[in-house]
C-alpha cells in the first residue's frame, strides 16, 4: 500500500468540477478513448509507449470525436501475466506526456489504483479519477477524491474468478462497499460513476451476464461505464485476437448503452461512436 500523498486541493484539479454532468447530459453515451503508455497491456501494449507515439495517439482520438482520453500507466489486463508496477514506475512513464495531453483540451481520466499516482496525474491537469479497485484497494484514495471533489469511476474487480458464483450479486456487494467507503470519506454521490469491470475476476460467461443483466446495477441510481473493448469474452463465442474483435466490441457497447450504459470506454472511437450515433438515429425513429 502506498503512503497517503497529500489531499490538498490542486488548482488544476479544479478542472474536473461540472466535466461529469457535462459529459452525461448529451444525447448518446460519452465516448471514452483508451490511452496505454504501458509496454504489456492486452491489446495495445508498447504501441504508445514513447511521448510522442502517445500524444499522436491522443491528437487522433479528438479529431476521431472522443469525449475523454482515458490514460494508464499500469497493465491491468484482465487475464493473468499482468505485470505490478511501483508507483514511481507509473510516474516514470505519465509525466512526458500527461500534461500535454490535459493541454489538449479533452477531459483526462487516469487509470491507476495508487492515490500517490492519481494525485500527481490531478495535479497535472487530469479531470477524473479511474480506480479499477473501486476504492477497496489504496487507502488513500477516497480521501484524495473527496478532498479533490472530483469525479470517480469505481470499478468492480475481483483477486480471482469464481465460476460458482451470482456475479452481479457480487458486483451490487462490491459496489455496496465501495460506496459505504465514498461516504465516509465524504465524496459527493454525484461524482461517482459504476463499472462492472467487464473480464476483470470473471469467466467469459460471467462477463457477458454483467452485460446481459446491466440494468440491475440501476437499483444505485448512478452511471455505468461499460468497458468491453476487445475482451476475451468475445473470443468465447467468436474466436479471435484482441485486434480482431471489434465488431463483438461494438455488439457489446450498443447492447450496454441499450440497458442505460452512459459512458463506454473503447480503443476504436470513430467506428464506436458511429455505431451510438446511428442506433440512437435509429431510436429516435420509432
């Protein structure tokens, strides 16, 4: 665990006030791009490894219509072979490039389960915070949020997967958890987005009942972001590489916007976004 950093309110933290509600109030979900400065992530590992590949990489998701540039410095591929990193190891690879990408104008989220990382990226100019533990793993992280009073995606995750178990069961539990720690820790309700962490701690099959049963997760009455760009789950029914799956990619998104889905988090914006776009043209026809 790492040490505390500091809660005090950064002026450029003050970036991620009203960005949430913004984000949420347009006509489709917000689009989320996904950022790896990693050399071992699933599906993109080392392709945006030095500042400049990375910073093309985000110029090309804005002129493609990205909402936010989701950025990560640590592999948290959902499978194994996922290599620990310390925080100074993040901090290595995020400071070339974080703040000229904040200075592009797009909402930045960073990706990372260390406070000491998370406020250095806030500070940097980063807008929301992105926890792939939903909070139950840093104990500095609520604090940091609430004293940041920025948005927070929590998400589910599990140490190993369980085929026996009701997986949304446990994600309503997990989430239950991670709220009861928001507020004692004093982060407003409002700037917490849910993400059932599709292929993070589950099979295939259990991936794809989050999918199927999204809707449960409303009893909290706070947005979802689904994330099942290029997941393995699609392989199960279609076999295929992770650069292979973008069509499952986009069945999934459009089937999770359908069941209240408002954020989705993806490595391919303009073929995403166009999929919302014409299924919601489509809706509105009826």
């Amino acid at each position: 665990m790492n040490t505390s950093p500091s809660p005090s309110v950064a002026p450029a933290a003050s970036a991620g006030l009203g960005v949430l509600r913004t984000l949420l109030g347009r006509p489709i979900p917000a689009v989320m791009g996904v950022l790896n400065v990693t050399p071992d992530s699933f599906s993109d590992g080392g392709q945006f490894i030095t500042p400049d590949l990375a910073l093309a990489r985000a110029r090309a998701m804005i002129a493609d219509g990205v909402d936010i540039i989701d950025i990560g410095a640590e592999s948290t591929r959902p499978y194994t072979g996922a290599q620990p990193v310390t925080a100074a190891d993040e901090l290595g690879r995020l400071k070339p490039v974080l703040a000229r990408v904040a200075a592009l104008g797009v909402p930045v989220s960073i990706d990372s389960m260390k406070a000491e990382v998370v406020a250095f990226a806030l500070d940097q100019g980063a807008a929301i915070a992105n926890d792939v533990w939903g909070l139950q793993r840093d104990a500095g992280m609520a604090p940091l949020i609430a004293a940041r009073n920025v948005p927070v995606i929590v998400m589910h995750n599990r140490d190993s997967v369980d085929p026996a178990i009701d997986i949304v069961q446990d994600m309503i539990a997990f989430f239950q958890r991670s709220l009861d720690i928001a507020a004692k820790a004093g982060i407003a309700r409002d700037m917490i987005v849910l993400d059932p962490g599709i292929g993070f701690g589950k099979t295939p099959e259990q991936s794809m009942t989050a999918l199927a049963r999204l809707d449960e997760l409303g009893t909290f009455g706070l947005p979802i972001l689904v994330g099942a760009s290029r997941k393995r789950f699609i392989a199960s029914v279609s076999p295929s590489e992770p650069q292979e799956r973008l069509a499952g990619s986009i069945a999934a998104h459009l089937l999770a916007a359908q069941r209240g889905a408002k954020i989705i988090r993806t490595h391919d914006v303009a073929e995403t976004l166009q999929a919302l776009r014409v299924a919601a043209a489509i809706e509105s026809k009826q």
